[in-house]
C-alpha cells in the first residue's frame, strides 16, 4: 500500500466530502507523519511499528508495543488519497496522502 502522509484527522466518518478534502494541507493539531505499509505485512506509523492484515475494506493493525489489535474501516483509497475510520462507539477518521516516489 506504499507510504501516506498524514493530513488531518476528523471526528466521525467522513467519505461524503472527498473531493473538499484533496486540497487541503495538513493543518493538524495532531502534527505531521508518515504511515508506511510494507509488502511483508509491517507498518511503520511516526515511531511505532507493528503487523497488519488487509481484509476487503478492513484494516488490522497490531502495534508491537500493544497487546490488542486495532480495526479501520477503509472509508476510501484510490492511488492518491487514504481515509481510515476507527470503528467505535466515537469514530474518528484519519485522512492521509500518498507520497510521491
């Protein structure tokens, strides 16, 4: 899934309003960072790593320093933009962009 920087990070679900977000920058209180998905099934998000599992439009994560693992919805991916929504009782979404190589 390749490298993703992130850009904000939202309260709720968000996918209605795709395009509004594709200009933005990061303005984030929550700062700037990586998310690098590597093709042995490892990830590396600021200075946390661990494994993940891809499922259809779910996302398992299982940081190394934590003994529980964390499901994403896949709210949208295409070759350019990323949305990542928690699955909670208060989702949140992570919108990222992908890196240029």
């Amino acid at each position: 899934m390749g490298e993703w920087e992130f850009v904000e990070v939202y309260e709720g679900v968000v996918i209605h309003n795709i395009d509004t977000l594709k200009t933005k920058e990061n303005s984030s209180k929550k700062g700037t960072g990586i998310l690098t998905f590597y093709d042995d099934q490892t990830f590396t998000s600021i200075d946390l790593k661990g494994g993940y599992q891809k499922e259809r439009n779910l996302l398992k994560l299982k940081y190394i320093t934590d003994k529980d693992t964390v499901l994403m919805k896949i709210s949208y991916l295409n070759r350019n933009y990323l949305l990542l929504s928690s699955i909670s009782e208060k989702p949140n979404t992570w919108f990222y962009r992908k890196i240029k190589n």
